[in-house]
C-alpha cells in the first residue's frame, strides 16, 4: 500500500512543480513550452482537482495567445466539472477568465457580469490578489468604453490590492495601468514616470511579455505627445520583441503602430505599406478587430492623401465588419470618418444621415466618447453655415469631455468653440478665453488623430 501512496504524491509533486513552471513560462511569454507543460501535468495529474486546474492553465496560456474562442470553450468544460462547493478558488479563475474573454471581445456588459460574480464570490474567499485582479480588469473595462476616472478608481484599488500582496510585477502591471489613463487624459509626464516604472519591473523579472507592452504604451504616448522619432523608436523595440515571441497579433499591432506614426509624418507610402501588412496579418490570423482598424486607417490615409475613389470600400467593409461584431465604438468612428469622406466629395445629405447615424449609435450606449465624437462632427460641418447651431452642437461636446476628463481631445472642442465664439461680438471675449486654455493645453491633436493604438 506504502508504494502506490508514495507514486501518488510523487506524481501530484511532479504535477505541481509542471504547473509552476508552466506559470513562469507563460508569465515570460514561452507559450509552447508553457503549454506543453500544462498537458503532460493534465496527463499525469492524479487529483480531479489537479486536472482541473491544468485546464485552466492551458487556457490562460490560450488567453495569452488572444485564442479567446479556445479559452471559452475550456473554461466552460470546467465550469460544468466543478462541484456545487469547494472548489470556490477553481470557480474564482474560471469566472475572471470568462470575463477577460468577453471583455476581448467586446462584449462589455457579459464581462461585467463575470467579474462581478466574481468579486461576490471572493466574499466568501478573501483573496486580496483576486481583489486586486478583478478591480484590474473592471479599469480596463471601463477603460475601453472611455469612462477614464472611472477605469482611473478601479486601477488604484488594484494597485492598493497588489501592494497587499507584495508582488512587484503585479503591482507594476497596475502602475502602467494607470499610466495609460495618464496619457490618454493629457498628463504625460506623470504617464511616463508610471510606464517607466513598470519596464524596469518587467526587465527586472524577465517579463518579456510586459516589457513589449511597455515598449507599445511608450510608443503611443509618445504619438500623442507629437514626438514621433520617440514613438517610432519604441516600435521597433515592440516589433524587436513580438518577432522573437512569434506573437502574430503583437507584430500585426507594431505594422499598424508604425504605420500611423509615418502618415502623421506625411510619409505615405510607408505607413500604408505597414497597414497592408498588418491587415494581411490580421486577415489570416482572423483578428477581427485588427482587420477592422486597419480597414478604417487606409480609408483614412487615402483621405488625407485626397485619393477619394480609393476611400469607400474599407469603409464599408469595416462598417460591415463592427456592425456583425456589435463594436459600437469602432462602428462609430467609422461613421464619423465615413461623413468626412462625404463631406469632402460633396455629398452634404449622405454626410448628415451618416453623422445622424454616429449620434443616435452613441446615445443608444451611452458612451462618452462616442458622443464626443459625433457632436463635434455635426459643428464642424455647421460652422460656417450655421455658426450659432455649431456653438450648441460644440457646446455640448464640450460639456462631455470636462465631465469625462478627455483631456487628450478638450483641445479639437475649445478651439472649436473659441473659433465660433470670435465671430459673435459678444461671445468674442469668451471665444478668446477659450482659444487661450486650448494653447495652455500644450499638444495640438490635429497631429495625433485618427491614431490606432
């Protein structure tokens, strides 16, 4: 009896010490190896319970891949495997995991509600690590759909959580976090000190993974900021990386990345050269949403290059792409763009059903951003026609970004509104108010928009 018990914990040893390394590899972005780990510990495991969490190890990895179809499916067989109770830690994991997929892909309201349960649940399990992890992944909702203090709130009681924990990378990797709402809302320095802190983490334990993310979140920070030999230079560091990962979404990400820092350098031929070959990525590997951006970023360029013929079918095809995926922010800012190209060939009532369109998309989920968008379209195309109908429609736009703290865009709407304002006499002093505050702002985003990030 003594040998078969002794067999038994040698293998659930063996199984664990899989599992840990398994966990380092994918923390390193070594996703074969990582999974190979993972299935001979499900092979050999002895224990239900081992089983089970290999499964859920493999689809972590899966998730690292951006596999979400795959990780969905093993999530749910583990799901139905679980017992009624005692195996809440099994649950926890399975419900985040759950969330990460749906929030993924874009379905932001089923994520939520994983997560939720999910923070119900550790009521009963008190992990202050799953705390923090959950509050991470409701920023990065919200972070998406552009409620940025909200995602902001939700980033600091993850990195509070993590400093619990004592886990450096984890806590760095809620730093960067909130560095990334920091350049989205405007505040560069202090985005910059947050993202250079995470890479010195991520360098410091051999985080491969996290040190090309950093490299990423550097990049656009700095295409906001206007410096584009800086954002460049960080591309190539994160396209370095992803090649030696074989990552194909990371490298499809840097084409497209790149590619937007050369046509806001009024380099043409090359960024479109890069968005070809990240579409091309993004097709084979059905990357849908990649597809989609780079869709509408040809669109674009062929606009600002005034190649109107060439415009309509990536529109189009991106419009039909967001709308099956039920991606209402992308399908809005292919409208958005879509009345522009309208609005440049001439055709005013395919502009103004187009951008209507934008609007009533917006309201439907009330989105900030969103709603941003399409208000500022209708007074830019009202603003000299209509100077007084702009005003409201600028008006309005603004009142959303100083709710919502969209500090990146507040410099597009005051000057806007200051510009309408000056033409009025007695809105002239107030229009030059604002046209002050708009240059206070310090970054002018006519050279940042349009960037896909």
């Amino acid at each position: 009896m003594d040998k078969p018990s002794s067999e038994r914990n040698s293998k659930e040893l063996y199984c664990l010490a899989l599992r840990f390394r398994a966990e380092i590899l994918n923390i390193m972005g070594k996703y074969d190896l990582a999974m190979s780990d993972a299935k001979k510990g499900f092979e050999i495991s002895v224990l239900p319970w081992d089983r089970k969490k290999m499964k859920l190890m493999s689809a972590l990895i899966q998730r690292n891949r951006n596999k979400y179809t795959e990780v969905m499916r093993i999530v749910e067989e583990v799901l139905a495997e679980l017992e009624p109770s005692g195996e809440e830690h099994l649950r926890f994991d399975a419900m985040n995991l759950m969330g990460i997929c749906n929030m993924y892909l874009g379905e932001y309201e089923q994520a939520v509600d994983y997560f939720v349960k999910a923070l119900e649940l550790n009521k009963t399990i008190r992990n202050e690590f799953y705390q923090g992890a959950l509050n991470n992944n409701l920023g990065a909702i919200y972070y998406h759909q552009g409620f940025y203090e909200i995602a902001l709130t939700h980033y600091r009681r993850a990195a509070k959580s993590f400093t619990k924990v004592n886990n450096r990378r984890i806590l760095g990797m809620a730093k960067k976090n909130i560095g990334i709402i920091y350049y989205h809302t405007g505040r560069y320095d202090e985005a910059e000190e947050k993202l250079l802190e995470f890479l010195d983490i991520a360098k410091a334990t051999s985080y491969t993974h996290g040190i090309a993310g950093a490299y990423n979140d550097l990049g656009g920070m700095n295409v906001a900021k206007g410096d584009y030999k800086k954002a460049l230079h960080y591309f190539e560091k994160y396209l370095e990386i992803v090649l030696q990962l074989d990552d194909q979404k990371g490298i499809g990400n840097a084409y497209m990345n790149m590619g937007n820092v050369y046509m806001k350098s009024n380099k043409f031929d090359k960024g479109l050269a890069l968005f070809a070959k990240s579409l091309k990525i993004a097709r084979k590997h059905k990357f849908l949403r990649m597809t989609g951006i780079n869709l509408i970023n040809i669109a674009c360029a062929y606009m600002e290059m005034a190649d109107y013929d060439r415009v309509l079918p990536y529109f189009e095809e991106a419009r039909s792409l967001f709308s099956t995926m039920k991606d209402h922010q992308h399908l809005n800012e292919v409208l958005c763009n879509l009345s522009d190209y309208y609005n440049f060939i001439g055709k005013y009532e395919d502009r103004d059903k187009t951008i209507s369109k934008a609007l009533r998309l917006a309201n439907e989920v009330a989105l900030p951003r969103l709603k941003y968008n399409a208000l500022y379209n209708m007074g830019k195309y009202l603003a000299e026609t209509a100077p007084s109908k702009a005003a409201v429609k600028f008006e309005r736009a603004l009142k959303l970004v100083e709710e919502n703290d969209i500090r990146n865009e507040m410099w597009y709407i005051l000057k806007a509104l200051g510009n309408v304002y000056i033409k009025n006499k007695e809105t002239e002093s107030a229009g030059r108010a604002l046209l002050k505050r708009a240059a206070a702002l310090g970054t002018d985003p006519e050279q940042t928009s349009n960037i896909h990030i």
